[in-house]
C-alpha cells in the first residue's frame, strides 16, 4: 500500500516535559486522505533509544490492517536517513501484535525485552516490559 509523508509540524525540545525535538507527519494514502500519523524524534538520548523509541506512529481505526504504517516507516527512512541517523530504534508493548508484525515487515529486527524505569512516563503508566526493536537505515 502506498502512503506518502506530509510534514504536519515540527516541536521543539521541552526538557521540563521530558520532550525531545520531534517532526510529525500525516500519512496520506494513495488517494491522498490522511490515513493516520507518524513521529520522528530526533535526540540521541539514551531513554529514548532504549525505552521509548525514535518513532511513533498512530493509524485511524478505519483504516487499520490495510498496510499503511508498515508503508509509513519505509517511506520514513529516507527522512531520517537524511537527518544523520543510522538506525531508528522502536519500542511497543508485547501484547501489541499488530504493532509488532508491522515492525517486522518493514525490516525491524526485535533486539531485546526492556523493562522501562521506575519515574518514566512508561513506567507511571503502567508498561514494566517493553519490545525493542532496530530498523536498520544503511543497505
């Protein structure tokens, strides 16, 4: 399924907040609707490598299940290769198997079980193990 990326915004780093320079786009379909959402943070900080992730992606309950957030992380990686990163880093929950064969299809590779913190926002909202997986971005 073919999507296309649209920057929809830039947010800048707020460390009092625990926010990281991120770009947020729309993923837009073949028909150019507006399918659902994706993030690229842009730190190198070690939390979010290990435990939260570089991405994040939300795609609209109607359109689940059609392929476009597998789409959306390929066409994300010449963007991030462009913004100097080698890999992106992606967490999910074990449970959340549709996140986790969206994951694998676009050519993550699960590298470890993590368990967030204690005092980070994963660990406040209740998520004690994490899926960590690595999208390589070099051929």
């Amino acid at each position: 399924m073919p999507v296309t990326l649209r920057l929809a915004r830039v947010t800048d780093a707020d460390p009092g907040r625990g926010r990281v320079p991120a770009r947020i786009y729309d993923i837009l379909d073949a028909e150019g609707v507006a399918v659902g959402t994706i993030q690229l943070r842009l730190a190198p900080l070690e939390p979010l490598l290990r435990y939260g992730g570089q991405v994040g992606y939300e795609v609209a309950e109607a359109h689940r299940g059609q392929g476009h957030a597998c789409a959306a992380l390929q066409a994300l990686v010449p963007i991030a290769r462009a913004a100097g990163l080698e890999s992106l880093w992606i967490t999910c929950r074990p449970d959340n198997i549709a996140s986790r064969r969206t994951l694998e299809r676009a050519g993550a590779a699960l590298e470890a079980m993590v368990t967030p913190p204690p005092g980070s926002d994963l660990h406040a909202r209740g998520d004690r193990l994490m899926c960590r997986y690595r999208l390589a971005l070099t051929p």
